[in-house]
C-alpha cells in the first residue's frame, strides 16, 4: 500500500515513509505521522500500537 505525496508527486510506501512524532495531544505511542523521504511533507497519521 503506498500513499501519494500532495506536494512532490511520489508515490510513498509505509517502508520508505519517515515517521515523526504527531503534532498536538495524540499519544506518540500509538501514532505516528508519516512524511515523505524526498519533500518531507505529511502523507498522514497512523495508528502504530500499543503492541502487546
Ligand atoms: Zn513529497
């Protein structure tokens, strides 16, 4: 599953995707943004835990 970059055009997968810490009151243990590896911008956030 890949997302598409808004701003540059690329095609992101979650693999290449870098992760960052969300912006504002959501827990950084159960989600995480993701940004494009080439412009940086936000694709989205995802839910990543708790892992049990
Ligand atoms: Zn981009």
């Amino acid at each position: 599953m890949a997302e598409e970059c808004d701003t540059c055009g690329r095609s992101v997968t979650v693999d290449e995707a870098i992760r960052r810490e969300t912006v504002g009151d959501l827990d950084s243990d159960r989600w995480q943004t993701l940004c494009c590896p080439d412009c940086g911008a936000r694709l989205r956030t995802v839910f990543v835990g708790p892992d049990s």
